[in-house]
C-alpha cells in the first residue's frame, strides 16, 4: 500500500495542530489523543468509509492517479469518526490485497506488525478485525531496517544460520485476535470500500488531472 502511516501523520498534522503544539512542549502523544477519540467511535465509524488513496494506491488496484475519499459525512460526524475510518481504511486496504494473494494461491494464515502504527493498540484491533486473521507483533518492531541487518549478517558471515531470524531474533510479544462480534458491521462497510473505487475512479482521474495545473 502507498500510504498506511503517512496518511495517519497528515491527518495529526492537519487536524491536531494544537495536540501536537502540546505534545513538543512535554503533554500526550497527539496520536494516543486521536486514537482514544477514534476508540469512542463504533465500529463502521458510524458510516463512514475512507479510501485510504492519498498517494495513489500499489496493490491491488495499481493506480498511481487514485486519490483519497472519505464517503458518507455528515454535519454529525466528529474527528474521532474520521479519524477511525483512517484506521479501518487501512485495514480495509490490507484485506483487500490479502484477497489478492489468496485469489494467486497464497493464502495468508497471520499477519506480522511491525512499524509505528504497533504503537496504537487500536489499530492494531482494527487490522485483526477487518482481516478476521491473528496478527503477532514482535518485542521488535523495526521494520525494513532490521530484516536488513540480518540479510547483511547472511551476506557476511556474520550470522551463519538462517533458522536466526526465528530462533534469536524476532520474539513474539503480543496476538491479537479478531473480535467476531465486529464482523457483520466490517463485512458490509468492507463491501462498500471495495465497490466505492470503482465508481469514482473516472472522477478521481479528472481531479488528479486537474490538481496537476
């Protein structure tokens, strides 16, 4: 996906700029103040669905011309309501290419997390909940960075068994399990996630066209 943490970033930028003043001088992180309102949302974000495309989109639609929606707002929607469907916009994005790995044979039996966005247990919630898979989250959650310092210690000799990365250096610190009371409502907002794409895309096209000016 193009934009998973990014997109969570812009929006603290845009809409926490005074949670973000206070946490520079020493106050809560702005995500975790984002993130308990997002809590108090429901699931489904109270109809709101997020299309998560704000840098075009890879996989699985492959469109770098794609550009983000948020669909279904009304004058009763709240911060925390856009901001959970940020989340479940993500989610609902890594559902989406699970689908397309299983449809080629690889069907995904967990899910690994790694990155920043281990930091916020809801999320977290979120991904399992939409994907109806276990997730695991390693003590260590460097990314890219760290499965490349272990390829480098292959390279080199430094590290001279491949079972390492298993036995020594990735623990597991945490499952996250699916809450299948969640399901019906994440099963028909997911429906319309998947189907809203394909009805704005022309739209989406023209103003990416036109923002180009």
């Amino acid at each position: 996906m193009a934009t998973s943490g990014a997109l969570t970033r812009w929006f603290r930028d845009q809409f926490a700029r005074q949670e973000l003043g206070a946490e520079e001088t020493g106050g809560v992180s702005a995500y975790e103040i984002l993130a308990n309102e997002a809590a108090l949302t429901p699931p489904g974000a109270r109809g709101l669905v997020c299309l998560p495309y704000f840098s075009g989109e890879r996989t699985p639609i492959n469109d770098p011309s794609a550009r983000g929606v948020f669909a279904g707002m009304s004058l009763s929607h709240t911060r925390g309501d856009l901001y959970r469907a940020v989340l479940e916009g993500t989610a609902f994005g890594v559902r989406q290419n699970m689908e397309a790995m299983t449809g080629m044979g690889a069907v995904p039996r967990r899910i690994i997390a790694v990155g920043g966005g281990t930091k916020n247990p809801l999320w977290l919630q979120i991904v399992s909940d939409i994907t109806g898979l276990n997730q695991l989250v390693p003590r260590q959650t460097i990314g890219a960075s760290y499965g490349d310092a272990f390829l480098a210690g292959l390279a080199s000799g430094v590290i001279q068994d491949r079972t390492a990365i298993r036995d020594q250096w990735v623990e597991i610190a945490q499952q996250i399990e699916p809450d299948e009371s969640r399901r019906d409502v994440y099963e028909q907002t997911y429906a319309v996630y998947r189907d809203l794409y394909p009805s704005v895309k022309g739209a989406m096209h023209d103003l990416a066209r036109l923002g180009s000016f």
